[in-house]
C-alpha cells in the first residue's frame, strides 16, 4: 500500500514559494493593463472600484489554481506572501518603467492625433457653432414653460417667510405685548383713586 504524501519538502516549498514570487510578477504585469486602461480612458471613483474588486477576484482564482496545479490542491499562506513580495517587486521596479515609457507613449500618440484632425476640428467648426445656437434656442423654448410652472413656496429663495421685511407682523400685535398692556389695564382698574 502506497501512502501518499501529506507534507512538502523544504526543496519544495522553496521551489513553490519562488513560484508564487513568479505568479506575482504575472499578477503585476495584469495590474499594468488596469493602469494602461486607467491611463487612456478616465475613470470616476465606482468604476475604479468595480475594477479593483474584479482584479483582486481574479487574483484569487490566479491563486487558487496555483495552489491546485503546483500544490496537490494545498493552500498555503507563503503562497500569497509570494505573490505579494513578487507583486511588489515587479510594481516599484519594471512596473513604474513600463508605465513611463506607456505614458510617453500614449502622449506622443495623443499629439499626434491632434495635429492629425486638428484640420477636422476647423472644417467642424462652423456647423458645431451653428448647431450649439440652434440647440440653445430650443432649450430655451423648452426651459421658459417649466419655469413658470414653478410654484412658488417650492422656490426657498422665494418664500415669504424667509424674507426679513415680513418677519415682524405690522397689524398684529404680539402675545407678549398683549398680555403686558391687558396686565397694566388691569392694575390700573384694581388701584383706587386717590383725590
């Protein structure tokens, strides 16, 4: 009966540690395209997200198959530190050349695309400044009715109550002031006149 073999040599783990160095190179270069995508098109803060979390999924199906092709299925966390020193190297060192060498590139290719349909953007010219009159107007037509279907109190730069000049009410007297002129009529009915 054989017995299959449950433990690594330390020749082993050497050997699948450097690996996962190696896997994390491969998980860096995947980075790089992320940048690259990052770099051509702009992206806003969810979408950025959506990527990174998409990334980090893959990177756990990276791992996962690493561990099932190289590890008889066996997870280990040297792996991921692997893979994490591997990721790091490659970022800080040939990462941060090829994204350089990418963004001159991409300007150059962004220059040169100008000058190329830079005399488009003259041809263009005249009708866009024709159309942009044209859709202005019709925004305008389309603007005017809905203002004046405003009503008013949903204004608040409108209400009347946040106006100052109608904070004090001109023909009603005060609580306050009632009660202290009722009182002195009152004191004044009580007191008995003197000669």
């Amino acid at each position: 009966m054989t017995v299959p073999e449950t433990f690594f040599s330390v020749s082993e783990e050497l050997w699948l540690f450097g690996l996962s160095c190696a896997a994390g190179v491969f998980v860096g270069a995947a980075y790089d395209v992320l940048r690259v995508l990052r770099m051509l098109l702009p992206h806003n803060s969810l979408l950025t997200a959506a990527e990174d979390i998409g990334f980090l999924a893959a990177y756990a199906v990276l791992l996962t198959a690493f561990s099932n092709a190289a590890a008889r299925g066996e997870m280990r966390l040297y792996f991921v530190i692997g893979s994490a020193i591997g990721f790091t190297l490659y970022f800080f060192t040939l990462g941060r050349v090829v994204t350089a060498v990418l963004r001159k590139l991409l300007a150059g290719l962004g220059a040169a695309l100008k000058v190329i349909f830079s005399p488009l953007k003259t041809v263009f010219a005249l009708p866009c400044k024709k159309a942009m009159v044209k859709f202005v107007g019709n925004l305008q037509i389309i603007v005017k009715p809905l203002k004046k279907i405003k009503i008013v109190l949903l204004n608040r730069r409108v209400l009347l109550y946040n106006k100052m000049a109608n904070k004090k009410r001109k023909n009603v007297k005060s609580v306050a002031e009632k009660n202290e002129t009722r009182k002195t009529e009152e004191k004044r009915s009580v007191q008995p006149r003197t000669r």
